[in-house]
C-alpha cells in the first residue's frame, strides 16, 4: 500500500488564529490538504525536540532562554524517538494509514532543564 507520513507539530490543528512559531501554524494547512487530496496518511504531531535545548534555538552563550514562564512545563522528546515512532507508520501501513499520532516523552519546566543541562555540564546555569 503506498501512503504518505507526514511529521505535523503537537497540536497544530489548534492554533490556526494564535499567534505561534510560524513553524507550527504552517503544519495545520498542509494537514488540511492531504486530507483534502484523500491521501493515505499518517500525521504525526511530535512535540518540541530535545535537541533544541542545546541549539542556539534554547541555549544561547551558555543561557537558557524561552518563551515560557520558568515553571510552565514543556513536553519534549528526543529526534531519534521521533524516528522510532515513525518506523512502524511506514513499514506497517494497514495499522497506521489515517491515525494522527502526537509522540512526546518528557515534560520539564524550563527551570528544571536548566537544573538538568547544568548537571551535565558541571556547572550552574543562570
């Protein structure tokens, strides 16, 4: 069965009008078009990746930085995950075509992050 897995945003079906990262308003109208094509499709809606904790997109000159209140908690889940949840999409189509999937593995605030990445680094982030 040929099929199309599509790696959406958490959540994206819900913020067509709010002001949020372009990259996650972008996802719901391509959403909105494979299903208008009747494409077999899977969705899958990760949440925030990990690896942008330790990018300059989060961690910028050793400082934290996000636009979330301190003890706001964020669902996060590493890249390698996302791929280990779209394994089976594309290999076991009959199972998956027409789900939407929202993957996430972690939820920290990023006061707890920080905690954490300071850990690892030896040393306190401010």
């Amino acid at each position: 069965m040929g099929h199309f897995v599509f790696t959406s945003a958490a959540e994206a079906d819900r913020h067509p009008e709010e002001k949020v990262p372009v990259n996650l308003v972008s996802k719901w109208p391509f959403e909105w078009h494979i299903a208008a094509l009747g494409l077999p499709a899977v969705i899958l809606r990760p949440v925030s990746f990990m690896e942008n904790i330790t990018g300059g997109y989060v961690l910028r000159n050793g400082t934290p930085f996000t636009g979330l209140a301190p003890e706001v908690p964020q669902q996060i889940m590493a890249v390698d995950d996302v791929g280990a949840v779209a394994a089976p999409a594309f290999s076991r189509p009959a199972e998956w075509v027409g789900r939407k999937v929202s993957p996430a593995g972690d939820e920290l605030a990023p006061v707890r992050t920080a905690v954490a990445i300071g850990k690892v680094l030896g040393m306190p982030l401010p």
